[in-house]
C-alpha cells in the first residue's frame, strides 16, 4: 500500500495536470481569462444575456469612453469573448474543450478550423471551378480545330474541292487572267464555308460537351443510363430477343475496343461484316483474332 505522502504527492501533481490541460485547452480562445468570466455571465447564459453583458460592459470600457490604458486591455479582451460566445459554433466549441480539457490537440485544431479554415460555401466552390475547366476546356477544342482547318486547308485535296465547288458555281468556267493564287484566295474567301471539313480527332466544339454542361446533365445521363440498361436486360436477357443493328454495333464494337470516333468512320460494309460474326461471342471474337493474326504473319 503506497505511504500517504506519496498518494498527497500524486494528487497534487495530477490536480497541476489537471490545471495545466484546462488552460491550454482553453487559453487559445480568451489566453489565461475565461471567456464567461469577462462577460460577467454563467455558461447557461443565453444569447440574449450574452449581447446585453457585452453591451454594458463596451460601454463602460470602450477607449472612447474611459482613457484607462488598463480600460482598454479589459475592452479588447470582452469585444473577443464576446466574438467567441456570440457565435453558436464557437461557442459549443469553447464549451467541448472546457468539458473535455485533455483533447489537447482536437480542441486546437477546432478552433484554427474554425478562424482560419475557408468560409465560402463548398458548392460555389465546385460551380466555380467547373466554370473555369469548361472555359479551358472550350478555348483548347476552338484552338485544336482551328490549327487543324489550316492545316486541312493547306492541302492539295482540300483545294481541289474548291476548284470543284468554283466550277459548279461558274457552270464549268474560270477566269483565266487571274493566277492560281489569286483564284484560290478568292474562292477561299467566298467558297471556303460552305465545305464542311470532318476533321477527325479535332471536331467543332460543342457546349453539350463542355465539364459543367455535363455535370447539371448527370442525373438526367444516370436516370437514361439506368433505363437502357433495363430495357437492355428486359429484350435481351429476358425475352431472349435478337439484337438490333444499332445494339449488335455497339457490341461489335466493344468487343474489339474499338474508339467510338475510329467505329463511326469505318465503312458501312466493314461494320456489316464484322457484325455479321457475332464478335461479341467469345469463341467468334477468338477464332478472328487468330484469323488477323494469321493474316498479319502472312503479309509480314
């Protein structure tokens, strides 16, 4: 059994502990005061009492009232007592560390959170920054497909086409004074717009696939998704219907992981065959995975 002295000594020290852990724990709002304290309130004080005490007491000690060096320390401590209480948030804070003094390192971060974290609502941010992806996103296709239509531009097909479109205008007659050069700028200049130019990898922007036009269309794209894939699983894997042509593309298509751009492009008779094999039938996709790679040696 431990001597008394020895029990007195530990009481004493886990009493300074015990101290010691109240004050840091609540130093960080009011330093050595307690924030009731200053006000002249109790804890179970309302808002009401709260705001009254403040006001009696700004008035009492405010720099403009009493020239009090000492008046003025008191004032400044009351007017930051009062931003802590007045404040339900802070308030319960305050109030959690008093309770709970040995969470140390919770009851600090709680309240720098608190003062310094952000203060702007979390939803403005994200519309926000979708707007500033999508302007980006909208100034980098108008960039892409305009450095492609020069270059399309620049070739000698896409000059041919103009000459051909000149003639049918003309009914089969050119200008024979003016240059090549002089033709085409002109041409260009009155013809160019009406060639629609399908430039593959660089399409004209679309609003439709901007970031935030998208992201207010997700429900609608998640509420359509989930009805195809029912209908889906109700034609195909219920009634045991035979696929369409749209539907046996898509599958033709993701059989062979085929980018949509590249399986849009291909030739009509190409899709047909391929369709026709029933890729998406694991021993077809196989047996003409081998025919390719057959035929690849054989060229080789």
């Amino acid at each position: 059994m431990a001597p008394p002295a020895a029990i007195r000594w530990f009481a004493v020290v886990s009493a300074l502990m015990l101290c010691h852990l109240i004050t840091t724990s609540t130093a960080i709002y009011c330093d050595e005061d307690d924030c009731y304290d200053l006000l002249g309130v109790t804890q179970s004080a309302n808002s009401s009492e709260i705001k009254k005490a403040y006001y009696k007491l700004s008035l009492k000690h405010h720099p403009d009232k009493n020239p009090d060096p000492e008046s003025k320390k008191l004032f400044v401590k009351v007017a930051n007592a009062y931003e802590i209480l007045k404040d339900e948030a802070t308030r319960e804070q305050y109030d959690y560390a008093i309770a709970h003094p040995e969470e140390v390192f919770y009851n600090t971060a709680r309240y720098y959170q608190a003062y310094y974290g952000h203060k702007t609502d979390p939803r403005a941010v994200l519309v926000g920054l979708l707007l500033i992806l999508s302007a980006f996103q909208y100034l980098n296709q108008w960039t892409r497909y305009n450095q492609a239509v020069d270059m399309v531009k620049k070739t000698p097909a896409y000059k041919n086409r103009l000459r051909a479109l000149e003639l049918e205008r003309s009914g089969g007659t050119t200008n024979k004074k003016k240059s090549n050069k002089q033709m085409n700028k002109k041409v260009e200049e009155d013809l160019g717009n009406e060639l629609e130019l399908q430039i593959t990898g660089a399409e004209q922007p679309s609003m439709w696939d901007l970031l935030v036009v998208r992201f207010i269309l997700l429900p609608y794209t998640i509420g359509k998704l989930l009805l195809w894939c029912g209908c889906w699983f109700w034609r195909y894997k219920v009634k045991q219907a035979p696929y369409s042509w749209d539907d046996a593309s898509y599958l033709t298509q993701r059989s062979l992981n085929a980018p949509l751009d590249a399986w849009r492009n291909l030739d009509d008779s190409r899709k047909e065959d391929l369709i026709h094999k029933r890729l998406w039938e694991k021993s077809n996709l196989e047996n003409y995975l081998a025919e390719m790679r057959k035929e690849s040696k054989r060229r080789r």
